[in-house]
C-alpha cells in the first residue's frame, strides 16, 4: 500500500487534533486510495455510464422482484442487520441481534430442499415482472455461489448445489432478465476495511466478481449496496469497466461508493422504502419489500395486490421501476400468501399491462388526480383517486398543448370528456368507478409529447395542524402520538429514506380513530392517507365528516389504504374530519392523514 489505513488513521487523529468535527462510527471505514489510479475524472465516469439504448428494456420493465434470503432466517427476520457483530461500512454499531458465533454458521444448517429455479422465474413471469434481483452475497458475508476464495457459501451447506448457477440457467431459459445484487462491504472478512483492505480484502471481492459475471452466462444488471463508503475504496471505476467489458450492456444502480465526481453515479437511482419523487430528472427504482422486512418475516404484514399496483402505477407515472422484494422461507420455496398477492398483481398487469409496459412517464406529473404514463402519441390517465358518497367521479386536468384525436375508456365506468381552454375533464360513473384499482383513460394525440414540458396537476399545500386540534382514541407509547405525523417533512428522495414516525393505535383499542377538529370551517376537497411502507394493514376504514352540530357522517368507506390514498371529497365546508379504522390485520400505523382545501 503506498498509503497505508495505519497512516490514513494518522492523518485522521491529526485532523481531529485541530478542532474537526470529531468522526464517528461510519468514518472509521473511510479512508484514501492507495494510490491516484483509484480516483477518476468526469470524463472516466462518463464512460461508465449506461446508453440509452441499454437502458431501453429495462425502462420498458416497470416491474422487477427482488429476492432477499440466507441462512439467517433460521434464527432472525433481518439479513445481515440482525447479526449482532462489528459492521465495518456501516453508519452506527450493532446493539443487539444475533451472536457472530451463532450466526455466521447457520449456513451448516441451511438446506432449501424445496428450492426449483425453473418455479421461482415462472412465478417471476405470472406476477407481471421482467426480472429479478437475487442476494448473491449480502454484508454478512454468505456467498449463494461457489466462491472459490471462501468456504462460507452454499457449496459447504447441506443443500451443497450452486444456487446462482441454477438461477442463471432457469432466468435464461425462461427469458427473465437477472440481476447479482453485491455487497461490496463484507462484515466476516477480517480484512475488510480495515488495514489490509487494498492488499486482502479487494482482491478477494474482485476474485467474486469476475466469477459472478463470467461463469454464469448472460447478466443484465448489478445491484451494489455501498453502505456509507468511498467509490475508490472498492476501485469502484475499474470494476465496472472490466464489468462492462465482460457483460455488454450491463446496468448499474447506484450504490457505487460516494463521492465520484458527478453527482449521478451507476445508470438508475434507487430509492428504499419509499415512492420516490414525481419529477427526478433521471430514472430511478423504488425498492419495496412485500411484508416489513427484507429477510422471511412469516407474521409479518403482507401487502394486499391493490396496495401494490397503487404504488406500481404511481411509480411507473412519475418514471421508475419497483422493485419488490419478497423472502423464500428455509425450504426455497415463497410465501403462499404472499406470492398469491403478487399473482394477483401479475393478472391485473395482463389484462392492463399495455398502459404501464413499454412507456415512459406521461406529460402530466402524478398528483392528486394519480399518474400518467405515455407510448408514442398515447398517452394513458391513471385515476386512483378516490371519491367522498355521493361526490360525482370527475377528473379535471389542466388543457394539454396539443389536440386530440380520440379518447376512450381502457377500465369500465368511463363515460366522456370535455375540453374547455384551461381544462380536460374526464367524466365517470360513479359504480364502476369505484370498483376499479385504478380507472383508466386512452388519449392518443395529434403530436408526440415526449418533448414537452411537463404538466402539473396539483399545487395544494396541505392545511397546516395550527388550524386544527387532533384527537386519537389511544396511542401505542411515546413517540406514537398522532401529532408525530404533522411534525415530519415527507419522504426525501435519498437510498435508504422512509418516514419513521406514525400514529399506531394501543393494542388493546377496539375502536382506533383519529379526529381533525378544525378552529373554523373549512371547505375540505382532498384527504390524504397513507400508511407505515413497512406495514400496509389497514383492511376496512371510514372517513367521517363533523357538520355544525358536531355530529359526524361517514362520508367514504375504504378496504384499503396503502401509500399516498387521495379521497375527493365536495368541497364544501366542513367542521373537522375523522379517520376510523375498522379492520386492521397487523399494526395500524399511519404516517400521513392531511386535509386540502
């Protein structure tokens, strides 16, 4: 090394010494290359960037399933995180979870008897998705191939066969498109990060590499997973190039390591755990888990079919991909419930596919109204919006800058339009409407609007809890209050990113509820609600409207809420709002109950 971890630590102490911000547990895995070679110019990360072209089917895809799994589920629900050891590239230190010598030798129990890859890619293809994200080693270290540098892998457990070997033949038989997902930190090597990381740890990490993508036939993608590392730490520029070089037209997310000289690294972003922004200004991938935990979570909260297509269809609208993980249990095999859900998401992607596959984000950014995706001179209204009793299902948009050549209904319910100088309405009856996940219009164009600037639908800023009370039949403990929900900024369009605070009911409410009670009336046209990403639960709801006489009518009655729910209420005044819970499978947890005039 011509510029050792001991020295980088020197230069560290002697920085620290002259009054900098003291480091903390993420810095100590941070340290120089060991010489200029590692480091790049704007020019060399432009070579690695993908081509449009390249980047074509995967945009077109719109549905991938991510496959978290390892020995560890035998004693935890959480990969990696759940080991209760040192975690070198991590941003804070383990506290609690599973014992080193416990978990890193679960894999000599680890025997997926029921494991059938040729199964797994045709349950790919009848859930609507164009390929898969599979762990071929996650931060503990465990290798779901057979690693020639390495006896933990799943060569040395009982079920002894090269699982990614069958994987890469079945995806290639079944024509689904793969990809490795790797970590570049590994928390059981003893050399990574550490000392003689350059000297030991790369070359063992390159060795994975190479073989991954040379030994296993046709891949089309990598998914890293940096943690809180430099890009030069892992000579981030020349494996990509070799990479790229042995896998033509690989794709790249991108958790390459900080600080590259472009603030856009790999090809895609990757937002986790969270929707994402309605106008990024490249593409990007939301990483959804179905249950609340990447790892099997056998009573955990699994997402109902309706949940997921909301979040698929806003996704796809506001340009991206999702990425939904789901957890194979001890035996190989998925979750019944859960892959009857995602079979449920892929039937509805048959019958309605066309208006999601093969697009790009439309003219009109997702707001209120819900998202739009466009194909040519087609361009597709996606209404998930939902409507107060007796409200008329009426979408207004604002006019767009070219004409129409037709319009017609791809769901049932639609029944006609109106164009005026500075709106298009879409009309709906009211029955099937409301039986529709998402109702759908067709509007082909007299000109392509893929160069057009991008329509907003939605300027409303949400009534501020200074005009409110709030009131809550119970809360589960401190830090669960329903004023937690008013004190946070939203999602951030950053990896790793959630809302982490919610109002949760205790557990023992019977009724769970919880009342806005406005200073003065106000004449309410939107309620937004979402629930906790983690725990979709919510099976039956009502929203109730306070009159002058603080007597409340239910005015919607919903069996599900999920992520970013609108409800379209009349728009006249009102004396507070109520959301009540009905049915809760799991844990309600609600992130987001805002109100629009």
């Amino acid at each position: 090394m011509k510029l050792s971890y001991t020295f980088s630590c020197l230069l560290l102490c002697i920085s620290l010494a002259f009054g900098q911000k003291k480091a903390g547990y993420k810095e100590q895995w941070q340290f120089p290359a060991p010489d200029s070679s590692f480091y790049v110019t704007e020019n060399q990360q432009k070579e690695l960037y993908a081509t449009e072209e390249e980047m074509n089917w995967f945009k077109d895809a719109k549905l991938g399933i991510f496959v978290h799994w390892g020995p560890a589920l035998l004693e935890t629900n959480v990969l990696s995180w759940g080991r209760n050891g040192e975690r070198p590239g991590a941003g804070k230190p383990a506290n609690k979870g599973i014992d080193p010598d416990i978990y890193d030798n679960l894999y000599k129990q680890f025997n997926p008897v029921n494991f059938d890859a040729d199964k797994w890619m045709q349950q790919v293809k009848d859930w609507g998705a164009e390929y898969i994200v599979f762990t071929a080693k996650h931060h503990d270290g465990f290798a779901f191939f057979d690693a020639h540098n390495t006896d933990y892998t799943i060569m040395h457990t009982p079920y002894g066969k090269d699982i990614c070997k069958e994987l890469a033949d079945a995806a290639h038989k079944a024509g689904v498109k793969l990809f490795w997902y790797y970590s570049q930190p590994d928390w059981v090597h003893p050399d990574n990060l550490r000392e003689k990381h350059y000297e030991n740890y790369l070359p063992y990490m390159k060795s994975h590499i190479k073989q991954l993508f040379t030994e296993y036939g046709k891949i089309d993608g990598v998914f890293w997973d940096h943690l809180a590392t430099k890009y030069w730490q892992w000579d981030s520029y020349h494996v990509l190039k070799d990479m790229k070089f042995w896998q033509p037209g690989l794709i790249s997310n991108a958790r390459t390591g900080f600080d590259w000289p472009l603030a856009d690294r790999g090809d895609y972003d990757t937002p986790e755990q969270s929707l994402g922004p309605i106008d990024h200004h490249r593409y990007w991938e939301a990483c959804l888990t179905m249950t609340d935990k990447w790892l099997y979570s056998p009573k955990g909260p699994i997402k109902s079919a309706e949940t997921i297509l909301g979040m698929l269809i806003q996704v796809a609208g506001n340009g991206g991909n999702l990425l939904l993980n789901l957890g194979p249990n001890g035996k190989g095999e998925f979750v019944a419930e859960e892959a009857a859900q995602a079979r449920r998401v892929g039937d509805w992607i048959k019958e309605y596919g066309e208006t999601l596959r093969n697009t790009r984000r439309g003219i009109y950014v997702g707001g209120d109204y819900g998202a739009s995706t466009q194909a040519g001179d087609t361009l597709y209204i996606h209404v998930l919006q939902k409507f107060a009793t007796n409200t008329k299902p009426v979408i207004s948009l604002p006019a767009l800058p070219v004409s129409l050549k037709s319009v017609q209904g791809v769901t049932p319910g639609y029944q006609g339009f109106e164009i005026s100088d500075t709106d298009l309405k879409l009309y709906f009856e009211s029955e099937a409407f409301s039986r529709n996940i998402d109702n759908i219009v067709k509007l082909v164009l007299t000109k392509n609007p893929e160069n057009l600037e991008r329509i907003k639908t939605w300027e409303a800023k949400a009534i501020g809890s200074e005009n409110f009370q709030i009131e809550a039949s119970s809360f589960a403990k401190s830090g669960n209050e329903p004023e937690v929900i008013y004190e946070v900024e939203g999602n951030i369009f950053s990896e790793g990113i959630h809302l982490k605070s919610w109002w949760q009911p205790h557990q023992s409410d019977q009724n769970p509820a919880l009342k806005l009670h406005l200073n003065k009336p106000k004449p309410i046209e939107t309620v937004l609600i979402s629930e906790n990403m983690r725990s979709h639960s919510v099976s039956k709801f009502e929203l109730l409207s306070k009159d002058q006489n603080d007597k409340w009518s239910t005015i919607y009655t919903g069996n599900y809420i999920g992520e970013g729910l609108r409800i379209k209420l009349n728009g006249n005044p009102v004396y507070g709002i109520q959301l009540r819970i009905l049915e809760s499978k799991y844990q309600t947890q609600i992130t987001a109950f805002n109100i629009y005039e």
